[in-house]
C-alpha cells in the first residue's frame, strides 16, 4: 500500500517463486531486499534482486547455473511531463499499491546474457561429429578443409610461388 512509505526509508525483504515470472530460465525464487520512501508526489524504492537461472551453453549444448545479484533504483511518479527511462516509471495517481513485479521481471530478463557460455574456457562441439570437446576429444581429421575454401587455398599458393 502507498500509504504506507513515508519520507522515513522503510525496509523490506519479499520472495516471489519462480511460477509467478515468465522466465521459463529461472531456475530458483526471486529474492527482492529494498528500502522505499516517499519525496513529495514520488515514491524512490532501491535494493538488490538476486535469483537463479539456469542456461545452457552456447558453445556446448550443456546447462549450467547464471546468478543474478542485481542492484536497482526506480522511482515511481505521477508527474506527466517527467522524462521517462529505465529508472523512472509512471504511477497513476489513483494507484493505492505498486507492484514491483514487472520492474523485476524487466530487470531479471535484461540481466540474462545475450552470449550464453559456461566458462571462458568452454571449448564447445566438434564441428565434424558433435563430441563435447570439453569432455574428451574428438578422431575427426584435423586437416580437413570446407571445400568452400579450396580455390582461397590455390590463390595463396599461387601468390606464395609468384614471390619466390
């Protein structure tokens, strides 16, 4: 309820489980740590969002676990004329609650890396047979060249026989 914060920070701590999201990622309940208060017509709300997710490599195929550990600022007003970001969202006036929900699904959602890899050092499949090169190596033959290549390889020698 709005009547509730005042000019003095208040704090709070809320779970919100996973089902309630549509992040079929999300691997663990959310867990939203904030202190709200209100300066005049606005209502200034910062913490921390952290949850879990679970992702699957883009370079292996395999799941892993991405934690998110987010802080967030917003404020919410009811001012019109106010220049609107990420940080700054529009409260109708005739409002009696705010609902954080959308502002943390956003945040969750924004926060999931576009390049998804399990670790820097993810050698991912072999491109000829599919073996996870992480977990073993491979017989393909290393000298084998996409045919789609082959007249490149002829103009290097060519030009590698033009200098000598």
């Amino acid at each position: 309820m709005i009547s509730h914060i005042s000019v003095d920070r208040s704090l709070f701590e809320f779970t919100v489980t996973k089902d309630k999201f549509d992040i079929p990622e999300l691997k663990e309940d959310v867990i939203v740590k904030a202190s709200a208060y209100q300066t005049g017509e606005d209502y200034a709300f910062s913490g921390s969002i952290k949850t879990k997710l679970e992702l699957e490599c883009d370079r292996c195929c395999v799941k892993f676990d991405h934690d998110i550990d987010k802080e967030f600022e917003v404020i919410y007003t009811s001012e019109d004329n106010v220049d609107r970001d990420d940080h700054i969202m529009y409260l109708s006036p005739q409002e009696v609650e705010i609902d954080l929900k959308p502002y943390v699904q956003d945040t969750i959602l924004l926060n999931i890396p576009f390049k998804k890899i399990c670790s820097e050092n993810c050698k991912g499949l072999c491109a000829g047979c599919g073996v996870n090169l992480n977990k073993g190596t491979c017989n393909c033959s290393k000298d084998k060249i996409d045919p789609r290549w082959e007249s490149l390889k002829e103009l290097k020698k060519s030009l590698e026989s033009a200098e000598e």
